[in-house]
C-alpha cells in the first residue's frame, strides 16, 4: 500500500523504511484534506501565495507541505505553479462522484485508538475511548457515516451487478450506514422496496441522506438494536448485511444470523459484504489492517474469514453459498435460502 506513494521502490531498505515513515505520509494527507487544498485546486493552477491565502496558512510551510505533495504525485508543479494530479482531481475533490475525502478524514480519526497499539497486543484488550473522544462523538458519528456513503457509493454499481439487483423485490439493509446501498439499489430496481435498520443514535443522520434521494417513498427507515431487538418484518427476498459482523464476537454474530435466517424469504437470498479475510488469515492487505482497526477500536470485533462465514451460513441451512471480491479488501459471500 506504501509502495504505491513512491517512484522508487526496489531495494528492500528502500520498502522497509517507507513503511516506517508511513504515518508521515498519513498525516500528510489528513492535513491536504482538511486545509481542502485538492478542491480549492480544482478551479486550476494556482501560486503558492494564491493557496496560502486561500487556506489561510504560512506560506513558507504551506510550500514544503505543497512540494511533498508534488513528491507524492498527489500534485503538479509547473513554473511554480500548482495543479492536481489525476488521481487527486479523481478522488479528492469535495463534490465530485468518486470523492474520498470523508473516508480519509475518519481515518484520522482513528488515530489515538492506533496509537496503543503494542499494549492492546500485549493485552488482547481494546483501548477504548477517551474523554475527548466521548465529547465530540456526535461530530465523529457524522464524519464516520459520510466516510461510509463515501466507499459505498464506490463501491454500489459493482454489487448490485454482482447480486443482479434487478432480481429482488424486498430488500433488508441490516446496519445500513447512511443508507448509500438502499438509495443506490432502488434507484436501479424500480420494483425494489428497501426497509433499512439501525440504531436510535444515527438514524437522524440516516433519514438525512434518504430525504435528500428521489427514492424516499420506497425506502422505510426503522430503529433496531439487532443484539436485542426482533427484526421487523420477515419474507425479505434479499437481506444484505454490509460492513456490520466485524463489530462483534462470534457468539454475538450467531445470534444475529440466526435471526436473519428466520427474516429471509424461502429462495431468498443473504449478502454479507465485509472486509473479509483470505482462508490463510494473511490478506488482503485492507482486510488485515481493517482486523486491526476492530482490535484497538471494538471490545469484540474482528475480520472474518471466508470460510468462517461460509461454514455459518452452511450451519443455518444455506446452499449456493459463494464468495466475490468487489474492491478495496471488501467482498461478498451470499448464501441462498
């Protein structure tokens, strides 16, 4: 993942020691982000006293941060003039489809809980949250659902065309984020109803995201703690289950299947889209550090195996049980009822 950042990567001190630096390049980037250098470059190149004013920052420092960039090949530099590179215009552009800017901003969020990592090792404990953190949960909350809409609106297209989303009817979004997979389905299945679940906490970031989509008649949006409550409803056609069962143990996430088993239609269909993890427990290398994160971030939580999930889905009954990478370390295993 580092190795991509660099021009020059062929020696083996060359690779270990930029995996040594790689929080500066992180930081690098939070930085980049919440100063919105890469939309404020959007417009065209611009002077680094045309930036620097802009951000509002020293010029001189903003200089060093803009010349690493250019280093990174997130920015270009032309008789010292400033532009985007591709790959930036791309991705990290506030507005644009592709935009990935809330994702990496809840990256840095993360990084106090990264930041125990050899006790939380040593212990087999979670950190768990500060005071500061607690106080500005509502914001984190916020920026976390966004991130969420983030790479699933990347990544909607590819699974609906790997379901054949045009098959369904009722839909069940379990743990449902902002509700991205519901918008994105229903708009491209005029026949699809969606009822999504969470908890009390998001839903009125949730219902945000709904009412601002074309699709809001089609799509109920319902308050469930999946640990203790029922799951409303039952003969859902297509229940998907998206980033939602590395938050917990595996007692807690049997006692989830199991209801989702008895709220799925005969002939119907369950999709579990997670960071999941190859059978040898080593990769992909997303779904590894995304293991980690559940370690210093979740009490119970952690990356499942594909045939873990396989082997639950096979003990509640299901057949035609399949796994399909989509991106980014995600993929799906879908069993049918």
């Amino acid at each position: 993942m580092i190795r991509n950042t660099y021009t020059s990567m062929s020696a083996d001190e060359d690779y270990i020691m930029n995996l040594s630096l790689g929080y500066q390049v992180s930081q690098i980037l939070f930085t980049a982000i919440n100063l919105n250098i890469f939309t404020m470059l959007d417009s065209g190149a611009k002077k680094i006293s045309e930036i620097a004013k802009a951000v509002e920052a020293d010029e001189g420092s903003l200089k060093r941060l803009t010349n690493t960039l250019v280093a990174l090949n997130l920015l270009e530099k032309r008789n010292g003039m400033f532009s985007n590179a591709r790959s930036a215009s791309r991705y990290l552009v506030k507005g644009k489809k592709h935009y990935l800017g809330n994702t990496i901003h809840h990256g840095s969020n993360l990084w106090d809980f990264w930041g125990g990592l050899e006790k939380q090792v040593k212990s087999g404990r979670w950190k768990g949250p500060n005071e500061e953190h607690l106080r500005d949960f509502p914001h984190r909350l916020k920026d976390y659902l966004a991130a969420m809409n983030d790479f699933a609106e990347l990544k909607a297209d590819a699974i609906a065309n790997a379901i054949s989303i045009n098959d369904y009817k009722k839909m069940l979004d379990l743990g449902c984020g902002p509700g991205t997979y519901a918008i994105a389905f229903t708009a491209r299945n005029p026949k699809l109803y969606s009822t999504i679940l969470d908890l009390e906490l998001n839903l009125a970031h949730i219902k945000t995201f709904i009412n601002k989509s074309n699709y809001r008649d089609r799509i109920c949006v319902l308050t469930c703690n999946i640990l203790e409550d029922e799951i409303p409803g039952s003969g859902y056609d297509l229940i998907l289950i998206s980033n939602l069962i590395h938050i917990y143990g595996e007692t807690e996430v049997k006692k989830i299947m199991e209801k989702v088993w008895n709220a799925v239609a005969t002939s119907g269909r369950i999709i579990i889209h997670d960071y999941i993890l190859n059978e040898s427990e080593h990769g992909p290398l997303h779904a590894s550090l995304f293991d980690l994160t559940m370690l210093v971030g979740t009490p119970n939580g952690r990356c499942y195996t594909i045939l873990e999930i396989k082997e639950l889905l096979k003990s509640l009954g299901a057949k035609n049980i399949r796994h399909i990478p989509v991106s980014l370390g995600s993929s799906l295993v879908i069993g049918e009822k």
